[in-house]
C-alpha cells in the first residue's frame, strides 16, 4: 500500500448561490482543509465526491483534502490550526479526548455504524458462539475498546483468548479456533482472494457496539467562531456523499485512485456495495433525517456502554463530545436513487 501522506488540492471558481454577488463578480471561497483518517479509499468516496462534481465550490468552499496514514497526524494537525477539520475513528477516541481536556468537537457522524468486524470460520453460527473460541486475533486499541465492551455485553469472552492482531491473515486461515477483527469493507475482499471457505461476518455494530464511525471534527473554538463555514461543509459533505452512493462516482474514484495508486477498482467496487449492503452510511435516523445524523439517545447509549465495560470514566460532559446543531435536517434526501 502507498504508504506516503499526500495532499490534495482541489481548487475551483464559485457557483450557486455562494458564488455570485449582487455586482456580477465572483465572491472568494472559504479556504478548508480536511484531514481523513486512512489513505484515499471508497471509505472517503463522499468527500471527494463533493471536490470531484463542485458541490463544495456550488456551497463557496475550495477544499483541500489531507490524506491519512500509518504516520499522519491528522488530528494534531487541526488542533494546531494547520488543517480545518479532521475525520475521527470512532467516538471512544473523542470521550478519551475530552476526558484530556482536549477541546475539539464532532459535528456530522457519516458513517452511522462502525465497519468493525469479527472474522470467522464457516462453523461459527452467532455472534455468541465467538466466545467459544481459543483465539481473537484483535489490535490493542480493539482489545482496549470493543473486547472490553464484549466481556461487558455477552459472557464468556475472556482475556485469555486476546492474541495480537498484525494484520496478516495468515494465522486466522491457519486455525479453525480463531478470529479476527478487519474492517467489513476491507478484509473481508482480501481473505476470500485467499481462503478456501466463505468466512463469516459478525458486524459489532450490529451486535450492539453503538459508536458512530468516519465523524466530522473541528476545533471547539473554530466551530464556535465559524458555523456558518462550519454547516456549508457539512452539509456539501452530505451531498456528496449521496451523489456517491447513488449517483455516478467515477470522478471521485479517478480522484482516490489518485492519491492512492495502489487501489484497484474491483477493491472500490466491494467497498462500496457493501456500505450499501450493511447500511453503513445511510440507515437509522439517516433514512429520516438524512446522512450525518447525530441523535442526543445514540451517543448517551453508547456512552453508557463504555462506562458500564470501563472503558470510560462516568462524569463526561457530552455537550462538549459532539453537537446536533448541524445535522439531521435531511439536506440531500432527494438525491436518493
């Protein structure tokens, strides 16, 4: 994999109702940058969605996108005010935030469940059944988090079975009596080049691991002293993201390929349909209340699920996790194929 963080710039002229003022000249863009969590991939396909068909220059944005990387540092980079916005993981990351003191602030969730997954022999028949197993192949942020929140939610998993996960699947394959965590989108497609089986799937969203993924994060003081900015690129984000799931994505594909070379577009194809297949970005209060919903009850659940496991301490202050303030108000519904 291209392992090198690559900047992006997209630089367009305005249009719409931004781009235009009363005397017949063009008004200038607001500059914003947006670091993502990982190298370009269907993952990210919303944003560069937005850049690829002007949906942020029609909402008075020039955009420049900041690939992550195993060596980025995206979010530092947004609290030392050198990028705009930053794409968190999940929200275990920003209560461990704010439990620092750190002051940032999620304003729009994409991916209203997180592509965790648990990866399984074919004689494993429920979620449950996992519990019986010699092996979990996991990382330590997902023994630190979502093990936990296993041990916690259903008996029977134990510290014992905990084995580092180095993102190799050749020891998964190796024995019957293990598993291993990947992204739904992602190792799964590489296993079954490699199997002999059909493995299993266990979603955690699905069992009950309520985080939203792929969230949109500023700065408390920069959301505060810009919502008008703030809300135009959510909501050209969302946009995108339903132009990419429903409508003609090939621009932004050519433009992940791009950034990331090594990406094969039978790998963007798998992504995507299964984003589509296990309601990744759009289901829940999306179907409502459009993609980037954030609700009040979803993250006070999943909070009360990581006290409950340890995984956080009790006492957060939520107003200062995240805000509903910009999303959930169903701009780009009609997009929808």
């Amino acid at each position: 994999m291209f392992m090198t963080s690559i900047r992006t710039k997209f630089i367009g002229l305005a249009a719409g109702a931004a781009a235009v003022a009363f005397s017949g000249q063009a008004f200038a863009l607001d500059e914003v940058s947006f670091g993502t969590n990982w190298l370009a991939q269907a993952e990210h396909g919303g944003f560069y969605q937005a850049v690829a068909d002007g949906t942020y220059e029609k909402y008075g944005l020039k955009v420049t996108i900041v690939q992550g990387g195993p060596q980025a540092a995206n979010r530092q980079l947004m609290l030392a005010g050198k990028t705009t916005f930053n794409m968190a993981g999940n929200l275990v990351e920003t209560f461990a935030a704010v439990e620092e003191g750190i002051p940032l602030v999620e304003v729009a969730a994409i991916f209203q469940k997180e592509p965790q997954v648990l990866i399984a022999h074919p004689d494993v028949e429920k979620f449950e059944d996992l519990a019986k197993l010699d092996t979990l192949l996991l990382s330590k942020d997902g023994y630190a988090s979502y093990f936990q929140w296993m041990k916690s939610a259903y008996p029977g998993f134990r510290d014992e079975q905990f084995k580092p996960y180095t993102f190799n699947p050749a020891p998964f394959l190796a024995d019957p009596k293990s598993a291993q965590q990947g992204y739904i989108t992602s190792e799964p497609f590489e296993i079954a080049k490699q199997a002999d089986f059909k493995p299993k799937l266990f979603l955690l969203a699905d069992q009950g691991f309520s985080t939203y993924s792929t969230l949109i994060e500023g700065t408390q003081e920069y959301v505060d002293a810009h919502p008008d900015i703030v809300q135009r690129f959510v909501d050209a984000s969302t946009v995108g993201w339903y132009n990419y799931l429903y409508g003609d994505n090939k621009a932004a594909n050519d433009l992940i390929k791009k950034d990331n070379p090594e990406i094969t577009d039978e790998q963007i194809a798998y992504t995507i349909q299964t984003m589509k297949d296990y309601g990744l970005v759009d289901s829940g209060d999306t179907l409502d209340k459009g993609i980037g919903c954030i609700t009040d009850a979803r993250v006070q659940d999943f909070y009360e699920k990581m006290v409950k496991a340890g995984v956080t301490k009790p006492g957060l202050d939520l107003s200062k996790v995240y805000t509903t303030k910009f999303t959930c108000k169903g701009v780009g519904k009609e997009l929808k194929k």
